[in-house]
C-alpha cells in the first residue's frame, strides 16, 4: 500500500493527468478497474461523484465498477514515461463487453458541471453576469492562469469567469509547499499584475488543494502590493512551487477542512466595477 501511495505521488510530481494515473492504478489494484462489481454476485448499481473531465465512470476512483478500456502494456507505457518504477507486478482488468457488466449500473449523481450550474445562478441572484468557461479546463496550472488573466482583462464589469476541471503542476522545486489551485492563483496574480477590479478564488471541492491543510486561496487587486510590503517575492515563490507559504503570509489560505465529496476544482475570477 505504501509503495502505490509513494508511484501515484511521483505520479503527481510530474505532472501526470488524472487518467494517467488511473490507468496505472487499475492494474495494481483489487478493486478498481471493473474488480469490485466482479468480486459481487448480486446486481450493482454504483452511485457516483464525478471529480474527473468528462465523467466517464471508468475514470472516476479508477473505475471500481466499469469495464477498464485499457492494458497492462498501457499502464506500463505511462511509468516508462515518466521513469518511475512499478510498485508491484500487474494484472488485467475485465474488459468492455464482458457479460459480468449485464448485472451493473453505474449512474453518476453528483458533477462539476451541476457544481458550477449552481455557482453561476448563486452570483446571478447577487447581481453579477456569469459566464461559465466549462468544467473540462486542464493544462499546467500556471499556463493556464496566464490564458484566464487574458479573458478577465477582457471581460466586462459586474460578471464572473467561473471554471472546473483539473489542472495539473510539475514540480520543480521538491521542497515547495503547495496545490494546483494555490499555484494557479498565484500565477495569476502575476499575470494580472494588480488588474483593477479582478478578485479571484481557487479551490479543491474536498477540501485538500494537494497535500496541505487548505482547499486553496484567494486573490484581490492588491495581493501582489501587500506581498511586497511583506518582502515576499511572488515571482521566486511561483518558480519554487511555494504558494502555500505565500498566501499563509499573506492570510489569504481557504481552510474549510475536508469536505469529504469531490467535484473537481473550482474557480471564479469575479470582476468588480471599479470606480
């Protein structure tokens, strides 16, 4: 167990996409890849919670009770990819088509995109036009703040950008501290350079941006002319995947603790009329 947790953890280092790391999972598993609607004699109908681009059930907690599309020579490919060892021997998962999955249903319940459905109508209801970027937005969490910062300094007062999906971050720096949303963020505060008006927040929906205490962070106008009155220097922290450390200093960490469900990341870049 604790070699699975330390592959999926160098998984996560380099960047690995979510299903990526699925794929591997599956076939070193007992139970994911389609094993534990086969490990069931009785009917199974399987409710889920989407924290994965596309919820497609075969992907979601590496697919417990769905056919598994892919081989062991896949999940093989991807560590060779990335230079990591296997954690143990590989075995098949079953396949599309097999006669076991007659008896299972897997319905999927709860979604980032009803999430951001009800995010949008929330800031509706407060006066603010939302405009929903979708829930499918992946990419390094840096690039994709640069690509955000863009559409907020093009977007029209009094809306909001709201997003999901799940980004990843390739870590430079083993010794930073620090989530893909507390990194998006504070690329983007970079990016917008004090852009008045432009408050943002980033977030996990369990609870957990990484490995740390938070769920991600927040950002306003003046993060940047605050964190230098601080002698904190964004740009060196970004480059030292250290968010964490900079929005603790700062007092802008979102701590909600866990949440104990998971729809993806969130996040809205709300543009408030200026004077």
């Amino acid at each position: 167990m604790e070699a699975l947790k330390v592959m999926t953890r160098e998984l996560l280092r380099c960047g690995a996409p979510i299903e990526e790391i699925n794929t591997v999972r599956k076939h070193l598993s007992a139970i994911q890849g389609g094993r534990l609607a086969a490990a069931c004699r009785a009917p199974v109908l399987a409710l889920i919670v989407s924290d994965v681009t596309g919820d497609d059930p075969t992907n979601i907690a590496s697919g417990p009770c769905a056919p598994d599309p892919t081989s062991i020579d896949d999940a093989r490919a991807v560590l060779s990819k990335y230079g990591i060892a296997a954690p143990g021997p590989f075995s098949e998962t079953p396949k599309p088509g097999d006669a076991l999955f007659a008896r299972v249903e897997n319905r999927v319940i709860a979604t980032a995109g009803r999430s951001l459905d009800a995010a949008g109508a929330l800031f509706k209801s407060r006066g603010f036009a939302p405009v929903i970027l979708g829930d499918d937005i992946t990419g390094e969490a840096r690039d994709v703040a640069s690509a955000m910062a863009a559409k907020a300094r093009a977007a029209h007062p009094r809306s909001v950008l709201i997003s999901g999906g799940e980004c990843t971050v390739t870590v430079r720096n083993p010794g930073g501290r620090g989530g893909r949303c507390a990194e998006f963020l504070l690329a983007l505060a970079l990016a917008l350079a004090g852009h008045p008006g432009v408050h943002a927040i980033a977030a996990d929906t369990d609870g957990i941006d990484g490995s740390e205490d938070n769920a991600g962070a927040v950002i306003s106008p003046d993060t940047l002319a605050r964190a230098a009155a601080r002698g904190l220097d964004a740009r060196k922290h970004l480059d030292a995947n250290d968010s964490y450390t900079f929005f603790s200093a700062l007092g802008d960490l979102l701590v909600t603790g866990p949440t104990r469900t998971n729809v993806n990341d969130y996040r809205a870049i709300l543009l408030a009329p200026t004077p």
